[in-house]
C-alpha cells in the first residue's frame, strides 16, 4: 500500500517512482532555487551531464535542467555544497571518461548554473565527498581514483576555484571506489573511509590537522556493516586494539 501525500510538499511514492532517471549510479539532494523545497541531482552515466529536478509543492519535478558535462564525460557521481561562500549551492561531479572533475557555481539568477571549473584527477574518478581536511574552515574535495587505487584531495581556496590534486594510496590493485568522511577516531579531525572494489576491503585514512594523513589501514569482511549506526566505534575500537 502507498503512502499518503505529506501535507509539506504533496508528493507520494508513485509519482517518485515515475521520475525518469536514465543510466545512473548516484544522487544527491539540495535545494538550488531557494524554495523551501528539496531538488534532485542526477548525473547520467551515458548522457553526458547531470540533471536537476526541480521540487514543486503539489506536483512533482515538472521542470528540469541539464549541466553539460561533455562527449564522453561519463558523469558518474555528484557532491553539493556551498563552495565559493556565496550562500548558493555548488555541484561537484565526477568524471569517468575524461578523468576530471567538474564544479558547477550556481549563478546569481536562480535556477541556472555559470561558472564552470574543471580539475584532472590523472585517473578514473567514481566518486566524491566534501569535507574541511586541513581545518583552515574552507571545504575541500576527495575523489577515489579507481584506475589508480588512490585517494585525491582537493584543497578549496574559498572562492569556488580549487588545489592541484593531492593523492594518497589505498593499497596496491585496491581499486577504490566509494568514499565517505568523519571523525573515526574521535579527535575531530577529519578522517577518509574508503571502499576497495579490487582487495573487497575497507581502508580508513586517519587525518592530520595538516590536510595530510596517515597510511592507509585496511579491515576485512566489514563491508555489511557499513551502514550501520556503530560503524564509527567499530573503527576506533579496531585500530585502538
């Protein structure tokens, strides 16, 4: 049986499952047009761009635009955050097929993206995390390198624009794959959580105050409990043992 429409925005799960998305690996939400209301960004795997779905109150992204990644790009992952300080939403998108990433600035004219910035990443790129890895209160990017088997850091000027590539190794035929960060060892630095396609294992970076971090450690057999609420402990209490 369905849900009810939510009295917020008046959308059920039939309509979200009718949304089309074509060739897809990831998605992320934000609101980009300051309404009050959530928006999808979907990069197309084989379409060469990312889509943005725009959330209406009572009827369910009716409008949408498309962000030109190029020929051949093979966008396969998105992050947003506000990385230029001018309180709008910025998209970073990972490219596959030309081993770059892309950052998209939403103009001031809501709706529309300007700015386009792109950064090679010497690599296949699968996906990408936000987070401020050398505590100077700007974000920065980190990328997985699946043809590499590494990690890169992208350290963020403050004004949108972004470091040449640092890289740091997840271990030899690791082909690293997702990513994520957070404080795993409780010191409130920021830490990289990386999982390995090749070796199926998980490789944790612990992160200096620097924006540099410590050789990667990798632990078996975890990958079913990744998403499970003690994940963190587990870390701390693996690498304190």
């Amino acid at each position: 049986m369905l849900p009810k429409p939510n009295k917020l925005n008046q959308m059920n799960w039939l309509n979200l499952l009718l949304l089309k998305v074509v060739d897809s690996q990831s998605v992320a939400v934000s609101d980009f047009n300051n309404d009050a209301l959530l928006d999808i960004a979907v990069p197309g795997l084989f379409d060469s761009g990312v889509v943005i779905h725009f959330g209406y109150l009572k009827q369910v992204y009716l409008k949408q635009i498309i962000l030109k990644t190029g020929k051949g790009s093979h966008p396969v992952w998105c992050a947003i955050e506000d990385f230029n300080n001018d309180s709008k939403k910025d998209i970073a998108v990972e490219n596959s097929g030309t081993q770059k990433t892309l950052v998209f600035s939403l103009d001031t004219e809501f709706n529309s993206f300007g700015n386009q910035m792109t950064y090679s990443t010497n690599s296949t790129p699968w996906s990408v995390a936000i987070g401020d890895f050398n505590n100077n209160t700007i974000l920065d990017l980190v990328v997985t390198n699946h043809g590499k088997d590494n990690v890169g850091i992208f350290f963020g000027c403050g004004n949108g624009s972004f470091s040449h590539q640092n890289t740091f190794t997840t271990g030899l035929k690791s082909q690293s794959s997702a990513v994520a960060v957070g404080y795993y060892n409780n010191d409130r630095l920021l830490d990289i959580i990386v999982t390995n396609y090749g070796t199926n294992d998980v490789g944790v970076l612990i992160g200096y105050s620097s924006g540099s971090f410590r050789r990667c450690e990798v632990f078996f057999h975890l990958v079913m409990d990744l998403f499970r609420s003690w994940f963190p402990q587990m870390i701390l209490t693996m690498m304190e043992s």
